[in-house]
C-alpha cells in the first residue's frame, strides 16, 4: 500500500508571503514529489480529510471528538461525553485589522496564561449562560455546551488562519442566531480587562471568539 504524506498549508493563504516564496528552491520536496502518484480531489480542510480517512460523515462533530481526547481543564471540568450533548469548539482568537480586511490570528502565537484563561472563561459564563457553559481544556482549546439549535456549518479554525473572517461566517438556517453569538462574543472579548491589558502592554489582542466542529458524539 501506498504511503500518504499530508501537507497542510502548502498553499500559504497570505498573497504577500506566497509572492515571497514564488520560484524558492526545494530540492527535497521536488524528489518527494517525483516518486509520488497524482490524483485530483476538490479542497477540502484537513480536518475533513482525515474525517473521511476513519468513515465519518461529510460534517463530522470535531468538538467532541477533540473533547474526547481531553484529560485536564482548567477550572470546570466537563460532564462525561454522551451523544445527546451538543458542543462546539469555542477557540480564542485575534482578530486584527490588514488593508481594510479583518484577519484571523493563529491562536498558538497569542501566548495566552493560564489566569487569562481562566477569567475570561469564568466571565464568558456569567454573561453567556443563556448560550451554553464553556470549558478550557488548554490556553487555546476552548469549548461550549450548549442546547440551543445548531442547525448551522462552521468553518473550521485552520481554514480561516491568515485568512478574512468576512469570507467563513456560519451558514445554514441558525446563520443569523451563531453570526449574532459570534459579534457578541467579539464585543465581550475586545471589552474585557484581559484584552486591555495584553493590548497595553504591546502583546497580541485576544479579542474573539471562533466557533467550530458543532455537533454531538457519534454512537
């Protein structure tokens, strides 16, 4: 059988940086690829691919089978997974202003500490009860149960890093309700002490919110 070598991010999303890298030399990536075979697929996010490597469905429930492989939390530990809960990753993000576009940061180079999680998480569920609990399994994993529709597709947080937000807003019937969660949880995350204070002291903004992976466990 064939080995599969998977390269996510080959096509880097910024137009600045792949006109940087236009005819660089990569000797070893052009052998690799000479004793490849090709085949053509529409694109699809890595998670989805690997989704469809284990039989799951095209809209697999990324939260809670990245839940599933959790063991700690900060603050809150969530209930055992069952397949009636709905959850959602609920990952914190920057979201920063280039050439009249509102850009997505990659939230490993936030450097967010483990009490600036742990406030904004206690803050999120004060103001938010009514949307669902959130839980930090990490500095950067977040998540959200919640019981409120989710008739909606999310596009996932490797998609859009580096990318417009404008382009990956929820779409479904529910588009209206999680557009509407996701620019409160905006306006919550750019108001909070935490942000003005990471912003005061010159260090990257943590002032969103990106929802994705909804869904229930699958039996």
């Amino acid at each position: 059988m064939p080995s599969v070598c998977v390269l996510p991010g080959l096509i880097w999303p910024s137009a600045e940086a792949a006109e940087a890298l236009r005819g660089i030399a990569l000797p070893g990536f052009a052998t690799l690829l000479g004793h490849a075979s090709l085949q053509q697929s529409p694109a699809i996010s890595l998670e989805s691919w690997l989704a469809e490597q284990f039989g799951l469905s095209s809209k697999p429930p990324f939260a809670a089978l990245r839940l599933a492989g959790e063991n700690n939390f900060l603050g809150d530990t969530p209930p055992a997974l069952d397949a009636s809960e709905n959850w959602l990753c609920a990952d914190p993000v920057a979201l920063q202003f280039s050439r009249q576009h509102l850009l997505l940061s990659d939230p490993a180079t936030l450097d967010i500490q483990n009490d600036e999680a742990l406030s904004i998480i206690s803050a999120l569920n004060e103001t938010f009860a009514d949307v669902g609990h959130f839980y930090a399994a990490s500095m950067t994993r977040w998540y959200l149960r919640t019981s409120a529709d989710i008739d909606v597709h999310f596009h996932a947080l490797a998609q859009v890093i580096g990318r417009s937000v404008a382009h990956f807003q929820p779409e479904g019937r529910k588009q209206a309700f999680w557009a509407q969660v996701g620019n409160e949880l905006q306006v919550f995350c750019h108001n909070h002490p935490v942000n003005t204070a990471r912003e005061a002291a010159g260090k990257p903004p943590l002032n969103a919110i990106w929802l994705w992976g909804a869904g229930r466990l699958p039996v």
